[in-house]
C-alpha cells in the first residue's frame, strides 16, 4: 500500500518547511513552526481520529464532536524514544457510550501509526464522554418559562 510522497526544504539551520500533497506547513523552533515530536504526536491524532470516525460512520453512532490531547515522556537513556504516551480523548454528546467506547478500542487496536507507536513505548488512551444542551435550546427553554411566568401572572394560576 502506497503512502504519500513528503519533501522537506530546509535552510542551514533547523529551519524549514515539509511539503506534502495537501499543503506545506514549518518545521523548526521557531513560533509557528512544528517540532518533530508535535508532527509524531500529530499524525497519531489524525490517523487515530481517522480510523475512529470512520468505524462510528459504519456503525451509523452520532455525536457532536471530540477533543483528543496527546503528550509523552521520553527515555533517558540513548537513543531517546518515547517510553509512555497519554492520549486524553473526549467524546461530545455520544449516542450511545458502550458502543463508542468500543469503537474507541477498535481504533487504536487498527490505526497503523497506533501500532507502530506501541512498539516503542506504552500508550495510555482515556475516554471522557461529555453532554451539554446546547445554548438556543438553554435560551428557548429561558424564553418558555418567561412566558409561563408572563401568562400565570396575568391569567394568575
């Protein structure tokens, strides 16, 4: 299986810019630049919430979105590689959290970056299912009692 063709231009210094067929982003030290950790951290997250979604679209599950936040500790000895990941995955307004927190399973058992992270180092994947109303229905639910309010006092009730 094919993977896509990356390039790299950098200038004499830890300074430069990674071109893939999608777009172009920078890598270095500099602000707005990426580390090479935040890119490994970085694929993780996209090819797990990739795999993810996919897998809740064939099982026809809802919900309103997630967060993912990604951190690692590296070893100290040489060659430093990661020895622990923490994968911190929120899930907003789940259907159904059984069926999600399989799914959950189900993506970090087939994300291939997952995989191939896991032979270095231990990952830590929690998930957190989180609701809330959303604000027009808070403010429809405030205009509605306003006016029971209103029509009990000029009706009195």
């Amino acid at each position: 299986m094919a993977v896509d063709n990356i390039k790299f231009e950098f200038k004499n210094s830890f300074e430069g810019k990674m071109i893939a067929p999608n777009g172009e982003i920078l890598i270095g030290s500099e602000v707005g630049s990426f580390k090479p950790y935040n890119l490994l951290f970085g694929a993780l997250g996209s090819c797990f919430y990739h795999t993810f979604v996919t897998i809740v679209e064939k099982k026809r599950l809802t919900f309103d979105g997630a967060s993912l936040e990604i951190s690692g500790v590296k070893r100290e000895t040489t060659p430093t590689t990661l020895e622990t990941v923490e994968m911190k995955f929120v899930i907003k307004n789940a259907s159904n959290v059984e069926k999600f927190q399989q799914s959950v399973d189900l993506a970090a058992k087939h994300c291939s970056i997952h995989e191939t992270i896991a032979q270095v180092a231990k990952i830590n994947l929690s998930v957190e299912f989180k609701w809330w109303i959303h604000h027009f229905f808070i403010w429809k639910i405030i205009y509605l009692i306003k006016i029971v309010i209103n029509t009990n006092t000029i009706f009195g009730d």
